[in-house]
C-alpha cells in the first residue's frame, strides 16, 4: 500500500485514521449482521440503532439536552442556505447576516429570494481579513434570526467567541469548524453543517435544532424542505445518506475517546501554532491573509513573496506528501486546512517544510 499522505485539503477533507480502519473492518460484514451497512434497509433495526446513536453522541458532544435535535440530511449546507428562510422568514419579516466570507454572501443571497435581508455587518472591505468586532454589528428591527458563518475556509478567519442577540434566534453555518472547541452550544436557534470537512465524509448534512424553532417551522413549502417533517421521522422521512450518517458516528465516537471538545481545542491550537509560528517569524516572507485576532485554527491561510514561489512551492511540497496547499483563487496563496482529523505530525511536517522551503529561497 502507498503510505497516506498529509491531507491538506479543504474538504473532502482527512478522516481519522482509526475511524477509516474501523469502517473498513465493518465493511463487508456490520456486526454480525452478514452485510455492509451500505446494504442495509434503513428501515432495519441496525441502522436505526447507528442513527439513534449519531444524534445521542452529537449531543453528548454539544452538551445540548432534550430541547435539541439532530437531524441528517441532505444537499449539502447550500440547501440548508435555502431552507433555513424558506423555514423561518415569514412574508413581512426581515432576517440578518452578518457577512464574513463567501458562504455567508451565499447564504445571504439565497435569503434574498425568498424574502427581505438585512446586513447587519461585513467585513468584505478588505478581503474579509477579520471577523466583525460586536460593535460593529447593527440589528434591524426585530430580525426573524441573525445569521453566521463560524469559519470562513476560503479567508482563514474564524469567530473567536460568538455573539449573543437574547430571544432573537441566532444560525451558524458551522461546516468547517463544527466540533473543534468548547463553546456554548445552547445559544444556537440552529446549527448547520456539511459534513465533508470536519465531521465525515460528504453526503451528509448534519442540523442541530432547537425544539421551539422545529415548532414555528413553516408547513406550506415542499415536505423534503420541512424541518418538522424530518424530525418528526427521526431524519428516515426518506432514505437517509446512510453510510454517510455511519462514518459519521464513527467520528463521534472518535472525538468521545480524545477527550471531547475541550481536548480538541488544545490540540488544534498547539496544531495551527505550529503553522502560524513559523508565518510570524518569517520576516513577511510568508503573509498570513486574516488578522491575527480573527485567525482560524482550521484554515490557515498565506501568501508567497510572488506567484511563482507559491507555484513551486506546492509542487514541492505535493513531492514530500504534503497535498492539497493550493488557495482558493479569490485569495491565492496557500492554504493548510487543519482540521480536527490532521495529525499534530501533519502540521508539523508542514512546518518543517516551511522552514526549510524559506531557507532555500528567502
């Protein structure tokens, strides 16, 4: 077998290691039960048991209680863009976003049609190089819910501590960040992710909800788009991602046996220092793109002194099995997507590497 490469990718993203020995132990016969669980009726007591799981030990992780729900769906969060207005944006009310990146521009502009936005802040000026400060963040009028995106993959910036609005419901698309800190679960109206970057494979997308929002949810728009529908079927309404949801749980149980959310947090931070360090000290040989007070521990994001150092320097890198450094074109440069599945060895290989690659061409 080829040895595994240091996966850098920003989703379809690295799985732990042990989740995909897991999987592949199950694979041809779960539990005794003679088949995978991608055959498997999702109707069967098996798969009921792995998707009662999933919910229990995503809660478990959130410290969310009876009041919350966990659904899995699909379409990735570019559904959940649309179906979280077409829920809870009724006819003459108005829903904030806070913009910070790209996703959340999407998720505004899918809000738009389907009935009145309000930006409440952005930080575009500046390639959305920060998060913005509480300050900065102006209300409408009685917003039906403030929306925000918990990490900006394509910028590397990330909410550091998250805003608090009282009663008015505050939605986070968490897809690339969900589960890799302690926060306060119990703030959100409605958490939503895709599960490719920080949680599994894709296919899945996981939506934490609170009861009382899953109560107002609007029962006049397509059932598939109806939130009440899928919790009332426990996500089986119709045939779930199954072994999506399955690999999901795996990595739950994962996160349960490195010590939950408070150890995650430490060693993502050790991990993206390591990175981060090595930018600080490079005399701006390296640039980071976010301000350091709104940098991401998941994607870390950084420029070249010019283009074609950075064509060579992920070519270089790709040789030593360090895949996936490419930026995004709406940033260029680099990025290190070190999610909660990158090994400490990964980053610090990636930070060898920079060392080294600054040495030879400083």
């Amino acid at each position: 077998m080829t040895e595994r490469v240091f996966n850098f990718n920003a989703g379809p993203a690295t799985l732990p290691l042990p989740v995909l020995e897991e999987a592949q132990r199950e694979m041809l016969n779960y539990r005794g039960s003679g088949m995978s669980v991608m055959e498997m009726s999702h109707r069967s007591k098996e798969y009921e048991a792995i998707n009662n799981e999933a919910e229990a030990n995503m809660k478990e992780l959130l410290g969310l209680g009876d009041n919350y729900r966990v659904l899995f769906l699909q379409g990735g969060a570019s559904t959940q863009f649309a179906m979280v207005p077409m829920n809870f944006l009724q006819a003459g009310q108005r829903a904030d976003y806070i913009l910070t990146g790209s996703w959340s521009e999407k998720a505004q502009k899918e809000a738009a049609k389907l009935g009145q936005t309000h930006i409440a802040a952005t930080t575009q000026e500046g390639n959305y190089k920060r998060i913005p400060s509480l300050e900065e963040i102006q209300l409408s009028e009685a917003p039906a819910y403030v929306h925000i995106t918990s990490n900006n993959t394509i910028f590397g910036t990330q909410w550091q501590s998250f805003p608090d609005f009282g009663d008015i419901p505050l939605v986070a698309d968490m897809s690339s960040d969900i589960l890799c800190k302690l926060f306060d679960a119990n703030k959100f109206a409605l958490i939503y992710a895709g599960a490719q970057k920080n949680l599994g494979p894709s296919g899945v997308t996981v939506v934490v909800i609170r009861q009382d929002m899953i109560e107002k949810a609007a029962t006049n728009i397509p059932t598939m788009l109806r939130y009440d529908i899928h919790a009332k079927n426990n996500s089986l309404y119709n045939t779930p991602p199954s072994y999506s949801v399955y690999m999901v749980n795996l990595v739950l149980k994962w996160l349960k046996a490195q010590g939950g959310l408070a150890a995650m947090e430490q060693r993502n931070l050790e991990k993206a220092a390591l990175i981060y360090d090595v930018i600080d000290n490079s005399n701006g040989f390296y640039t980071g793109h976010a301000d350091k007070d709104s940098r991401s521990t998941m994607n870390i994001t950084f420029r070249l002194p010019n283009e074609d150092l950075e064509k060579t320097f992920a070519s270089e890198a790709t040789k030593q099995g360090m895949i996936g450094l490419k930026g995004h074109r709406s940033v260029g440069g680099m990025r290190a997507s070190t999610y909660n599945a990158m090994s400490r060895e990964g980053c610090q290989a990636l930070s060898d590497f920079m060392k080294e690659f600054m040495r030879k061409n400083g």
